[in-house]
C-alpha cells in the first residue's frame, strides 16, 4: 500500500505540474484509477478487520446501500453456516422463559438443560437414563441460584443467547452437519465443565460423559467429542 501511496502523490503532483491541459487530464485519469485500487484495498482491509458498510459509507460520504453495490465483491468469505430447526427453537424459546421465570441476569446453559427435558425426546431421555429428571433438575437449579451469593455456585459467567447458539453452531459444522439441532445445543450446554449444566448434572451425580456418549451415538465417539469440545466464546452478559 505505501508503493501505491506514493504512485498516488508522484501523479497528483505530475498533474499539478503539467503545462498542458491534455497531458494534466490524462494524469489525472491515471490518478483516478490508482485511487479507486487504493479506495478498495482499503475497503477490503476494513471489512476484513470487522467494519461493516455503514462504517464505509460514513467515511466515504455515501450511503450504505452504494457502499454495498460498489464494494460488495470485497467482503470476507463467510465460513459454514446452520439453520436452526423447529425443535431448537423452541428449546431456546422455553430456555428463555426459563431464565426469565427465575430473574436470572442471564440465559445459562442450565436453563438449555431444563428446556431439553420440558420438550422430551430422544435428548431428554440421555439425561433422565443419568437420573436427570425435570423435578430433580429445576430443583437443583434453584438451589444452586439460591446459593449465588457463593461465586462458585453456577460456575463462571453464563455465555447467554449468542453465546449457546455460537457453541452449538461449532459443535454442528464439527459434526459435518448444516441443521443446528437439540443434540447440538445440549451438547453445547455441556460443554463447558464450569458451566451451569455441568454443574447442576454433577449435584445430581449424573455422568456428563454419558449422556455425551449417548448424544453421540456410542460412549467413545462422545469421549472423543467431549476432548475435543470447542471453547465457549461467549462470556459475556447477553440479557436473557
């Protein structure tokens, strides 16, 4: 960028210099084009660093949608994507209401815990093999919430909304799978062994690797999945 830079000022300069008025023109348009090329190098280094086209169009004086039409062939190549299916939804609709019912700051994946049991299913029945019923695990979650004052009590902060939907979304493409379903966002409430999930199944003395196994398919896949779980990225406190 810094040769162009300088390819930039070197014909600005010859244009200013230029006697005459043809030869200032044809500068000019040269200069036109090496401006266009820096503009959207520029553009691409933006994007590529997380600005979006507001942040372009507001430095370039335009409006967004002719940021978009101009640069839209500069944007960064988006990685896999899910779709989130029916079921999964309403497990995060009834994990939400979850959260809400007891005031907390934030959804946690011990309310994804508990809105799995409430809609039943091959999920739910991994964990009530490992005796986590609904009763036992509303019960335990209260108690837990009850002891808040104590830091350890639902582990680290809870990743919220995003952060269980960023989770589950890895553990689907990690799978080789486009539909983001309820085995992948039990599996992402799971995944952190300092999250609330884990916590409340370890009160109940039920067997996380278990139940990973089931979700699995067969115990050693889920082992191996459970090495390999990726990270919670989102630590923040998205409101519930």
């Amino acid at each position: 960028m810094a040769t162009r830079g300088e390819r930039i000022c070197r014909l600005a300069q010859e244009a200013s210099d230029a006697d005459d008025p043809l030869s200032a023109l044809e500068t000019l348009a040269e200069l036109r084009h090496e401006v266009e090329l820096f503009s959207r190098e520029q553009v691409k280094s933006g994007l590529a660093a997380g600005r979006s086209y507001g942040d372009v169009a507001r430095a370039l004086g335009i409006t967004r949608q002719a940021a978009h039409r101009r640069f839209r062939d500069l944007a960064p190549a988006r990685g896999p994507r899910v779709t989130v299916t029916e079921q999964s939804r309403r497990v995060l609709w009834l994990a939400r209401e979850e959260a809400l019912a007891t005031q907390a700051a934030a959804l946690g994946s011990e309310h994804v815990l508990i809105a799995v049991l409430r809609s039943g299913g091959d999920e739910a029945q991994a964990l009530v093999i490992e005796g986590a019923t609904l009763e036992r695990v509303r019960a335990c979650t209260r108690e837990l919430t009850a002891a808040r004052e104590r830091p350890s009590a639902l582990g680290r902060p809870q990743p919220g909304l995003r952060g269980v939907l960023r989770e589950a979304a890895q553990w689907a493409i990690a799978r080789g799978e486009r539909p983001l379903d309820v085995d992948a966002l039990l599996l992402a409430a799971l995944a952190d062994p300092e999250g609330g999930a884990c916590r409340v199944l370890a009160a109940l003395g039920a067997d996380v690797a278990a139940v990973r196994g089931r979700l699995a398919g067969k115990p050693d896949r889920g082992a191996a999945l459970a090495r390999s779980a990726p990270v919670t990225t989102g630590r923040g406190s998205d409101a519930a």
